[in-house]
C-alpha cells in the first residue's frame, strides 16, 4: 500500500508540523463569499438567481446560484443531483469536489458551509437549534496503525468567529462527519472521542478543502433530529424528513444574520 512505502519520516509528524506552519488568512475586507450548503431555501431568502452558464466542467450535476446582497459578491453551490440516481448528491466526497471547484472558480475571502445535522441532546442540542462549528473531525475513517489513525480523524479548527457569535447570541459545538445516516457503535464511540454535539455528512471534508487552499471557513449547522434523548426510538431519518422545511427555513434566516453581520467587516473582525 502507497501509505506505508516510506516511513523515514513520521507523517503524522509532517502533518502537526504543516498545520503549524500555516500562515492566518489575509486580513481583508469580506466582500466575495462563497456558500457551499444543500439548504435551498437560502436561495430565496437572499433572493440570488441560477447560474444556466457556469464555468464548473462539463457535465457536473453541480449548481450555482450567485448574486449581490448588502453589497457582498454572494455564490451558493449545491452539489445537485446525482446522475445516476436523481437523488441529492450528499456526503464527504460531492462536497469536497466543490468547495475545491469553487475556491478554484471563484476565490471567495470566506466559506460558509450550511447544512443540517444530527444532534446529541445529552449535549443540549435540540431540534431547531443553530450551531457555530468551533472543531470538525471525522468519525468513519479508521485506520488502526499509529498516526495514520490521526489522520483518519483529521481534526481541524473552524475559522474562529468571537464577534459573530457573541453578536447573534449563537451556540457553538464540535461537529463530527461521517458519510453513512445510521450510527454503527464504532461511530459512536468516535463521536464520542472527538467530543460532537452535532454529527453531519460534509463539514470536516469541506474543512479539509479549506484549510489546504488557506480559505477561512465558518460551518452553521442546524438540528433537524435527535441522535438520543427522548425521541431515541423514532428513526432518525423520520425525524429528519418530519423537521427538515421547518428547520431549514430557520436556517435560511441565520444565514440572512450571518451575512448582514460580515458586511463591511475584515476577515478578522468576524
């Protein structure tokens, strides 16, 4: 395996020293955002218009919505639909590939992943709730061999946002990714480790993305089901479906928040 050719060095050890290397982003003004987010009612809410034209490749099921809202450059990417299968392309992989497309394509002073998530209500999550991520991890990368399991993890920060939060009152949480609806005890027991409230199928890859092209990038998730708690013995994805307009229309409006907070603000203002 490609992974165990050379072992001269650590790579854990090049990792920690990479991450510590990594110089903060540029501070300046925010005026191009990008927001990488399957919650479409965000479209609406800040009124921008489909892209018929765009520069993604050829034959992508990939969709942008762009437009100008309180003088800010503003560009939605939805991953759309999968060609195979007509459903929604979710999880760590279509995510991933565009939030690079769109750094790439477009290069925005700041991501904004939106979505909704699984949340612990033993760590005071509730439906409805709307998080600031402070810390991505992933849950389902398992790779029992010495640093090689910390890079299966692959924690990261979230771009830190002190002003935001205290401004629009929000909660924050360690977010947990993993690219399955169900949760095996194995996932459990890693959610647990990286200390998640809220648990999704996209954050820590699109973190990954950014944080490897040096884009800041804030994640705001919103609780449409219960992992535990009182509604344990309802299916997930019932509850889910049961919350999913409401809660994401409640997210729209955050997002609404967030943006009108960052005009005219530095990157770090925020």
């Amino acid at each position: 395996m490609s992974m165990l050719g050379d072992q001269s060095v650590a790579p854990h050890s090049l990792e920690k020293e990479a991450m510590a290397a990594q110089p903060k982003p540029q501070n300046r003004p925010v005026s191009n955002i990008v927001i990488i987010t399957e919650a479409l009612p965000v479209v609406n809410r800040i009124q921008l218009t489909q892209d018929f034209h765009s520069s993604f490749p050829q034959g992508v099921p990939w969709v942008r919505y762009h437009g100008t809202y309180k003088d800010l450059n503003i560009n939605l990417i939805w991953a759309g639909k999968d060609p195979a299968l007509g459903v929604d392309s979710i999880g760590t992989i279509p995510s991933a590939l565009v939030t690079y497309a769109a750094i790439q394509t477009l290069q925005p002073d700041l991501i904004i992943n939106v979505g909704t998530a699984g949340g612990f209500k033993a760590k005071g999550a509730s439906i409805g709730d709307i998080f600031i991520v402070s810390d991505c991890a992933f849950h389902d990368r398992r790779i029992p061999i010495p640093d090689f399991d910390l890079y299966g993890v692959g924690s990261r920060k979230a771009f830190e946002t002190p002003n935001l939060i205290k401004e629009l009152n929000l909660k924050v949480a360690k977010l947990s990714t993993g690219d399955s609806f169900d949760m095996t005890q194995e996932d459990e027991s890693l959610i647990n480790a990286n200390d998640a409230t809220v648990v999704d199928m996209e954050g820590a890859a699109i973190a990954y993305v950014a944080d490897l092209l040096k884009v800041p990038a804030i994640f705001v998730k919103a609780v449409t089901n219960t992992i535990d708690g009182e509604f344990g013995n309802k299916p997930s994805a019932e509850e889910f479906l049961q919350n999913l307009a409401a809660v994401t229309a409640e997210l729209a409006l955050a997002v609404e928040q967030i943006i009108n907070f960052v005009k005219g603000k530095y990157i770090s203002e925020l």
